[in-house]
C-alpha cells in the first residue's frame, strides 16, 4: 500500500520544482523501466508496481526497491492516460560537459520546448552514436515525464546539458553547422570530421544570437508542400546523412 506522503511525493515530480529540489525524476511503463533496469538500475530509487512486474523483475534485479501497489494506487500517481503496470522514483544523472576541442560529434539545440521532440532527438542521439546534447536554457526540461517518456532509455546514456550555448560555443574548436532553409542541399553537403549540429525550434529556426557562431549551413530539401519538419524529424535526417557519409 502506498502512503499519502509518498503520493504527493511522486505527485511534485511532475513538476520542475519538484525535481530540481529533489534532483530526482520519474518513469512510466514496463518497457522503459526494463530499459533503466538493465542500463542503470543503481539510479532507481523505488519502483511502484502492479505484483505481476515485481514477480517478473525482482529474482533478476535484487539491490532495487519495489513496493506493490493496486491498480487503483497506481492510477493515482501515474501520469500516462493508460497506466502501465508500474512507476519507478529514479534518480538523476551526473553529467561533465564535453571539453571544447571534443572531438565528437554533438548536437546544439536552441529553443526545442516540445517534451515529444527532446525526448525523441535524445533517443536518435542514442541510436547513431552521439554522446552529448547541448540544450539553450529555454529548452524543454530534459526530466520532464513526457520527455523521459519519448527517450525510452536513451535518457541514461546521452549526457544532456543545459547551458548559455552562445558562451559555450564561444571558444569551441569544432565546425558549427546549422539546419537552416538557406543551407546548402543535405545530400549535397560534406560533412567534417567532427562539429556540432544546430537544431532550431519549428517555425522561428535558430535564433539571430546563435547565428554568428554557425560556419556551415545545411538544408533537407523539400518535394512537397509541407511548410517545415518537426525538430525531431529533422534531427533523425540531418544524423543519418551524417553518419551514412562517416562509414
């Protein structure tokens, strides 16, 4: 049985108040614990679950904490319009920025507010090999649940800064090339060694004080009347073309 404390406990984490005071952060659904389970199970806090999925998990994974809840508790402090067997308390990571001569390649995102597209941009960073995203300080928070949602794990093994990224890039030794509509065609463009690649939000782009430290421009070409790509879908474009020239 879960307390009423603890409820509004996991209740503060959907807030970034609540997160930042904790520096903790939650996580829904069996496919996405599983994920956290076996990539960073040290990170879990606690695990409210349905007894099903503390059968299924606990022999395997015996340093973490379960407690067994109803369905009815755990439609309380669930927060997916249909609850998966289980809500994990899971702490935060620890993260070192990339030094300025980093000689891999990174991803600037400048503005990106959609939790759906930061957590999808975070699970192609994962898929093709990128290690860090550096996010302007507006971005959306990377804890947020619909951000750790559309992760899907990949939250624990890219390091997701959120810094003043026109400082940071001052100083950066790499290329800095941005999407923007005035680049040159993506499957025309030769990519260097390494850099990093800026994504701007939808609509507006990136901003006029990060322009000035973008080298090289890059457009996808369009062949129909859609106005522009969502940042995620760009992002997963701009990447594979990236890295289909690098192998």
């Amino acid at each position: 049985m879960i307390s009423r404390n603890e409820v509004k406990y996991i209740q503060s984490l959907t807030h970034q108040k609540g997160r930042k005071e904790t520096s903790n952060f939650l996580a829904e659904g069996v496919k996405l614990i599983d994920e956290l389970l076996n990539t960073c199970p040290n990170h879990i806090e606690m695990i409210y679950a349905l007894e099903g999925y503390i059968k299924k998990v606990a022999d395997t994974h015996k340093g973490v904490l379960y407690k067994e809840i109803s369905e009815e508790e755990l439609n309380r402090i669930s927060q997916l319009q249909t609850p998966n067997q289980a809500v994990a308390v899971v702490r935060q990571f620890s993260v070192t920025l990339p030094e300025k001569d980093y000689k891999g390649w990174l991803i600037g995102l400048d503005g990106i507010q959609d939790p759906g597209n930061m957590g999808t941009i975070i699970r192609l960073a994962d898929w093709f090999g990128v290690k860090h995203i550096l996010c302007t300080l507006d971005s959306a928070d990377v804890y947020n649940t619909k951000v750790v949602q559309a992760s899907m794990g990949s939250i624990a093994r890219v390091a997701v800064h959120t810094v003043d990224l026109r400082e940071w890039l001052n100083n950066y030794k790499g290329s800095v090339i941005g999407t923007l509509l005035s680049g040159t065609p993506l499957h025309q463009f030769s990519f260097p060694g390494y850099g990093m690649i800026v994504i701007g939000r939808e609509g507006s782009g990136i901003r006029d004080e990060i322009q000035p430290f973008i080298q090289q421009q890059v457009s996808i070409p369009s062949f129909g009347q859609a106005e522009s790509l969502n940042a995620g879908v760009a992002t997963g474009i701009v990447l594979w073309e990236l890295m289909r020239g690098a192998h």
